[in-house]
C-alpha cells in the first residue's frame, strides 16, 4: 500500500516555487497520493479555524506521513491537544518559536509541548540562521521528544525565499528514496 501524504504549509502559504509545492507535485508525478490543501485565509490565519480545518482533513483523508513547514507545526503542536489519530511519520521543517510574538499569527502562541506528537517516527529539519528559532530552542524541542534533529547551515527559514524550491533531501526523506 502506497503512503498518503499530508502536506501543511505554514503562514502565507507554500506555494510555488517553495519545496512544499515541489514536493508535492514530485509526489503526485510518481502516482502518489497526496493532499496539500490551502489553509483558510493563510496571510491572517487562526488557531482555531485552522484546527478546525486539519482536523475534518486528517478524519476523511487519513494520512499517514505529514509534512509541516513552519507555522503548520504550531499547528501540529496545537492538534495533538485534541483527539486525532496518529500517523506513521511526522516531518517538522522550521518551526517558529513556542513564544512567538507576532501580532499577525498570536492565536497560535504561546504553543505548549504536547505529550504525544501522534507519530511514530518523527524528524525535525532546521537552519542555523531560522530568523524564527534559535538553534537552542529547536534543540531542546528536539531532546524533549527524543527525535533527529537536522541542522542545515545557513538555509534562512527554509522557504522559497532562501532558495528552497525543488529540494532533494526532503522529496529522498518523505518518499524514502536512497540517498
């Protein structure tokens, strides 16, 4: 049985030529199953609209890798309060701070630490320079659930806007393709 794939962007959106949406067309080119679906109103998103929407997503849909770039794991964080099913692997790529203070995204901060990410496998990608995440902060995140953690140097938020279009490492992570 082929994986259904969740792909949740984060602020803003993923859209083209950002990785998210490379990765899911790479997905969709090799008759994969995938859902990347426009978060309600994603430049002024709400925490509770957003649940909202991802959680009647994760019921009919039912996947079984998530993909959360930013913002989407804040989301993440805020889902696992709630009762979801687990999935079998969770990619969390340059989370904000738990203590955000953005005024445009402040329904969703400040986020706590859930007890269960509901994923059996669980990565973290990160950048040494993530204007949103210290370095120590995403390392203790990481401890705290005793997941990898990748630190890429100098990858800025890892978005579009620092160059991460088409991105091969993570397209080789999610659809498990040999290095």
């Amino acid at each position: 049985m082929k994986n259904k794939y969740l792909i949740l962007h984060g602020w803003g959106g993923s859209d083209s030529p950002h990785w998210q949406a490379e990765l899911a067309c790479e997905i969709a080119k090799n008759y994969g199953t995938v859902s990347f679906p426009l978060l309600d109103n994603c430049h002024f998103p709400n925490k509770n609209r957003w649940i909202k929407q991802v959680k009647a997503i994760l019921e009919d849909f039912r996947p079984d890798t998530v993909v959360c770039h930013s913002l989407a794991n804040t989301l993440w964080f805020w889902l696992c309060e709630e009762d979801i099913e687990g999935v079998e692997r969770l990619f969390m790529v340059s989370p904000p701070s738990l203590t955000t203070t953005e005024s445009t995204i402040r329904t969703f901060f400040p986020c706590p630490m859930p007890d269960d990410l509901h994923a059996k496998e669980v990565h973290m990608i990160i950048s040494s320079n993530d204007p949103w995440i210290t370095v120590e902060e995403a390392s203790r995140i990481a401890e705290h659930y005793n997941i990898p953690l990748t630190i890429i140097e100098n990858a800025g938020h890892i978005n579009a806007d620092s160059g991460y279009g088409k991105w091969e490492l993570i397209e080789q992570l999610v659809m498990e393709k040999k290095c």
